[in-house]
C-alpha cells in the first residue's frame, strides 16, 4: 500500500499497462466482483491523508479527492455550499458506505448515477489531476468524456475538485428519487444553482444537472438554463423551466424504472428543486 502520494504514482506509473488507482472500493470492488473490470494490480490510494481535506482558500473551496462522503457530512460550513453538500453526503449510501467511499472515486467512476457529479457541475467545479510528468487542471465537465470515461492517463491520479465559492445571494438544491431512502442509486436526481441579480429580483445565472441520462453521464440542461436566465424567480418561471425541460432529457430504463417513468419523476423533481432554491433565497 502506497505511503505518499510520491509512492502512489511511482506504482501507478510502473504498472501503468495493468494497474487502476483504488480509494473505497465502494465502485470498483463490486466490479470486479461482476468481472465487469479485469486488472492484476490494484493502487490503493486510501492511506493518502495529503489529498484528504477541506479548505477555503481566496474565494475557492478545494477539496482533496480523498475526502469521503463522512466528511462531507461532518463539516459544518454553514453557507451555501457547505449546507448542500452536508445534505447529499447525508442521503448518500449508508453510514458504512459514506466512511469509506470518497469524493474522487464518485466522480472517477463516471456512471450515470453518481450523485456528485451533478452537484459539483452546477458548483461549476474544476479538477486537477497529477501524474509524475505533471499536474493538469480542467473544467469537470471536459474532464467526464463519457459513461465510465475520463481523460485521466493509466498512470495519472484526480487529485481535488475545487469551484468558486457561491455568493450570499445564490442557493443550491438537491433532489433525488430513489425506490427507499438509504442504500440506494438514485433512479434519478437533479441539481440546481441559483444566483440572483444585485437586487435580488431576477435570476443571474441558472445551472441545472441531472443524471440517469441513457448511456451517458450526468449532464447540464442548457435549454432549462437559458429559459430563467433575466427572469424573476416566480412560480411562472418555474412552470416555464419544468415545461421547457420536455424532451430535452432522454433519460435511460433500466430493471429500476423505465424512461416514461423518469421522465414525469424529473419534471417534480426539478419543480421541488427550483421551489427549494426560491424559498432559500426569500428566507434570506
Ligand atoms: C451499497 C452502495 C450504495 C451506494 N450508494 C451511492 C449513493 O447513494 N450515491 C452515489 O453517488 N454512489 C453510491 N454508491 C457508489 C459508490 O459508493 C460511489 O461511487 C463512491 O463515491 C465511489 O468512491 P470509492 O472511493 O469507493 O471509489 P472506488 O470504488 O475506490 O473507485 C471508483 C473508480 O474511481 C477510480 N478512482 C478512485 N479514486 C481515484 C483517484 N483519486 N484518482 C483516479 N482514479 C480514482 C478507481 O480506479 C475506480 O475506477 C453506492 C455503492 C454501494 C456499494
């Protein structure tokens, strides 16, 4: 088991032709269990206190992909990003699953139900990845190239996500919808970010993601985005976004739940989202 993240990449980068980085194993393991994954050395990343930690630093929170789902829950920031990622963090999996799996491994894992991956692209979220030859940094966003793709090397690791801190005049939700409440995928979820104008009478900047989206991996809904841009946060403008949302998401069926299913449960759930984010800002 590798000591530092020095050692970690020296093994990633000598076994790089069979090796794959592991954190909680929460993903992987059942894998390849499945024999969905075949590879002969395993990385294991858990022991990596330097790349588990959460900072405000300039306006920019960083958090360390080593971070688990406990720690999200733990902290106790009390403004709009602490609060919403207390909240996800607290329906995710069960407490055993939240003390192991980590914040890298959910978006390194790239599928379709990963309940992070829309929470962070509506934060706007950047990764930095590092290898030997190097550290890169890019949007989330390019970093997702499809369902269990990323652009990381066989011998490079995800080392934060980091996004700008929201401003006092934003709010966040998450909604998700699962068949009970705890260990559980979501059949589907949604999340929302909202910023509103100087004078808090019209919507700034719009970002709304969700999941569960056939063969691919959780997305933005740009037409929904623009629909609320410029418009006062009203129960019109949330009856527009919700209509506007139509076809736009082709969502997948699975043994779950079929598509027609979670085609109406999405439109509730972006309602219930935007309806979260209005009274949070009116309460304000
Ligand atoms: C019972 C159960 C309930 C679950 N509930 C939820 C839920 O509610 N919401 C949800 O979103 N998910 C859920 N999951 C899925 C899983 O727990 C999450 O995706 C978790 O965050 C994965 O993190 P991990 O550290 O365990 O990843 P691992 O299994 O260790 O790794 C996952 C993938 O990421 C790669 N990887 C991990 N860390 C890094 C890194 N730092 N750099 C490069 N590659 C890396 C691995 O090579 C692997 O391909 C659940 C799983 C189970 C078994």
């Amino acid at each position: 088991m590798p000591l530092d993240l020095d050692d970690a990449l020296n093994h990633l980068e000598e076994n790089a032709s069979d090796a794959l980085p592991i954190a909680g194993a929460t993903d992987l393991l059942p894998r390849i269990k499945r024999k969905q994954v075949s590879v002969r050395n395993l990385v294991d990343l858990s022991g990596l206190q330097e790349l588990r930690y959460i900072k405000q630093e300039g306006g920019t929170v960083r958090i360390g992909a080593l971070t688990t789902i406990a720690d999200l829950e733990a902290q106790r920031n009390d403004s709009v990003w602490g609060r919403l990622l207390t909240d996800v963090a607290g329906r995710f999996g069960s407490p055993n699953i939240r003390s192991v799996a980590t914040v890298g491994g959910n978006i390194c894992a790239a599928s379709s139900s990963e309940d992070l991956i829309p929470v962070f692209l509506v934060l706007d979220a950047k990764v930095k990845t590092i290898r030997r030859t190097g550290t890169r940094e890019m949007p989330l966003q390019e970093f997702l190239v499809a369902k269990r793709k990323t652009t990381l090397h066989p011998d490079e690791i995800l080392a934060e996500v980091s996004f700008p801190e929201p401003s006092a005049r934003s709010a966040c939700s998450f909604q998700k919808l699962g068949m009970r409440n705890i260990l559980i995928i979501a059949l589907v979820s949604v999340a929302v970010f909202l910023e509103m104008d100087e004078k808090d009478s019209k919507i700034k900047c719009a970002r709304v993601a969700f999941n569960r989206l056939r063969g691919k991996i959780p997305q933005r809904a740009e037409n929904v985005e623009k629909e609320i841009v410029g418009k006062e946060l009203s129960g019109q403008t949330i009856k527009s976004a919700v209509d506007r949302l139509g076809d736009e998401l082709a969502l997948t069926s699975d043994f779950r739940a079929s598509a027609q299913y979670r085609q109406e449960a999405v439109k509730v759930l972006l309602r219930r989202a935007l309806t979260d984010c209005q009274q949070k800002i009116l309460g304000k």
